[in-house]
C-alpha cells in the first residue's frame, strides 16, 4: 500500500478571497489560525462571497503577525489597521447570526471601489462561538467564518481524475481546500470516515456539496462552466455535485507538509 501524505496545506484569511499556502500551520479550536477568519458582508450584514461577486477571487491577501494586508492589480493595496476599540455588529452567514467586529471604513471604501459595490470588512469577534451544525459534529466544534466545517480535504489524485474530462486542466485552487493528500487512489477520501495526520485526528463526516464557486477562473474571475459541467456528469448524486470531504479536528495542534496521513476508519469498516 502507498504511503498517504499531506501535501498542501491552505490558509485563506478572508472569506472568497484568494488565500496562500504554507509549509506548516497552527490549528486551533476554529481550524487554521486566522482561516476565515474575516469576511465581506453587505449593508444588511449578509455575507459575500464569489457566488454573488466573482471579483473577488483577484483580491489578495497576505497576514503578518496578525495584521492583514489586501491587495489587487490596478488597485494597489491596503492594510486593516489593529484597533482595540471597534464596532460590533450582527452579521449572517448560510443563517447563522454572528457576532463581528467592524474593521476600517477606508478599507471598506477600497473594497467597494474594487467591487463595484458597497460592502463592509468584519472580523470574528473572540467572544463569538459558531458553531458546527450539530447534525454532523459535536458539541464543542466550531468554525469560523467557513462555509460549514473547519477543514475541507482533497486528494490530488481526485483533481487529476477530473482533468481527464476537461480540455484544459484546472488547478486545485478552484476547490479551495485546506488539505490536500497525495498517495491514494482517485475519490478514496469518499469512504474516509476518521484519519490521522501527525498526531492529530480528524473526522470526516460529510462530502463537500459544491456550488458555482469552483466555475470561477481564480486567475480573471470569469465564468466557465466545462468544469461544472464535468462535475455534474461524473460527480452528481441526489442532486447535489460533491466534491472533497469536510472534516472535523479533535484536538489543536500543528500540522506540517509531508506528514503522513493515516487511515483509522472507512464506510467499508
């Protein structure tokens, strides 16, 4: 049997923005630090994501020591500036109300010229606990500002199977995951039900339902659909097009590139 490995570890600090990846990462009670940690919401507080505002996949962002910095090409860049004092305010994410902290208006001027609409930075407030829809998880899992689950894991081996449908590849980053595995076969991470990495185990409860999101070119934000049209024919079931595994962590920890991944239990035990 081949050896599992982690190989690709994905951080993406503000919700539907591009994020970076990274050689090792911390991992507390909400997943990767600073993951999703921030997110875009409109003048009612409901969030943004590309589904509704595709421009955003040209948007940057970088993290030092806490502090975030966003840029794009022809618009420069800016920086959150770290205030003590700042407004909270109830947002709502896939109806969930949330707790946010509000971060700069000059910022949110910057992204609403960007976007070409209005729209306003919120941070997770320390004090806010979203938590895990309880149908899949335990009590005390939580997420930040993620979809539905703290991690999402792929292998490259189910990338690789997909691009055999496509004229032209595509790269992972239309997924958006936070883990990404090598060594196994095409789709087996389907019947992963609980995993090791390191010395950290994780729980797999649920296949990841994909939307309009990986149709988004993270390079131009225009919208192609041979891949979703590719999904939809080899990946479609009860409606829905799956594609990766959510996952749960039980416990904080570090994860590092390379480690191997161990398999505890599948749907066939």
């Amino acid at each position: 049997m081949s050896k599992i490995l982690l190989t690709e570890l994905w951080r993406y600090p503000v919700k539907s923005m591009r994020g970076a990846r990274f050689e090792h990462m911390h991992v507390n009670a909400r997943g990767f630090e600073f993951d999703r940690h921030w997110m875009l919401v409109d003048e009612q507080g409901e969030f943004l994501t590309q589904r509704q505002v595709a421009r955003m996949v040209l948007l940057n962002t970088d993290l030092n020591h806490g502090a975030l910095s966003l840029s794009a090409e022809g618009q420069g860049s800016c920086r959150v500036t770290m205030r003590e004092e700042r407004k909270a305010i109830n947002v709502n994410i896939w109806g969930d109300r949330c707790l946010a902290n509000t971060v700069d208006n000059d910022v949110d001027l910057w992204l609403s010229d960007f976007l070409q609409q209005p729209c306003r930075l919120v941070e997770m407030s320390a004090q806010e606990t979203r938590i895990v829809d309880q149908d899949y998880a335990q009590p005390l899992d939580q997420v930040g500002f993620a979809d539905g689950f703290p991690f999402l894991l792929i292998s490259q081996a189910s990338l690789d199977e997909m691009n055999q449908y496509l004229n032209t590849a595509v790269t992972m980053s239309r997924f958006r995951p936070n883990l990404v595995v090598t060594g196994c076969e095409p789709f087996a991470e389907d019947r992963w039900r609980r995993i090791r990495i390191g010395d950290m185990d994780f729980r797999l409860p649920k296949p990841c339902s994909r939307c309009s999101i990986p149709g988004i070119d993270p390079q131009t934000a225009e919208r192609d659909k041979a891949l979703l049209h590719a999904l939809a024919k080899h990946r479609r079931r009860d409606n829905k097009i799956f594609f990766g595994q959510n996952a749960l962590h039980d416990s904080e920890g570090e994860l590092a590139q390379n480690m191997r991944v161990t398999i505890l239990e599948t749907d066939d035990d």
